[in-house]
C-alpha cells in the first residue's frame, strides 16, 4: 500500500470512528433519557419538580453540537481543506517574498 492509499484509508478509518461514537452517544441518549423519565416519573426521585426534562434538553444539546461536528465542521474542514489553505498561505508567502526581492533589487540599481 503506496503512501497515498494509506492515507486515505486512515482518513475513512478516522471517519468511520467518529461517526460511530456519534451513533453510540445518541443510543445513550435515547438509553438515559428514557432512564432519568423512569426515575423522575415512577422512582419518584427529584419530585415534585420535572428535572429530567432539562437533563434531557442539555443533552440533546451537547447531542446536536456532537452532531454538527462530525457532519458539517469535520466533512468540509478536513485533510484536503487543510492542505489546500497550507497551500494558498504558502503561494501568499512566496508572492511576497518574490515582491520585496524585486523591490530590494530595483532599489540597488
């Protein structure tokens, strides 16, 4: 396996990774959710107040930003996003450099 394919099949790897624990942190969700409602509801714990509904209402917050994360942030910012603003950043660099040495060189004659 030549470099490049290694590459790629680490990134599909790390990938899948992530939207594996996304899957298994919204089963735990739905598992704890379903959890504080039995033992606020019917354990009677917390009563009289509804504490479970907010419990429920940061997680699927911290769910919905675990979300965004994995399928809009990493999908457009990845490896390639990376190396093309690297890229463009370095162009700049030379650009500029290549415009004080013509600068510095107009300024000797």
């Amino acid at each position: 396996m030549d470099k490049d394919q290694h590459e790629l099949y680490e990134n599909a790897r790390q990938r899948l990774r992530q939207k594996k624990i996304l899957y298994y942190h919204f089963v735990f969700l739905v598992i704890g959710s379903l959890f504080f409602f039995i033992a606020n509801v019917f354990l009677k714990y917390g009563q009289p107040q509804q504490w479970y509904i907010w419990a429920c209402v940061i997680w699927v917050f911290l769910f919905i930003l675990h979300f965004i994360k994995v399928f809009i942030t990493d999908r457009f910012m990845n490896k390639d996003w990376e190396r093309e603003q690297i890229d463009r950043l370095i162009q700049k660099q030379k650009n500029k450099i290549s415009e004080l040495t013509e600068d510095t060189l107009k300024n000797q004659k």
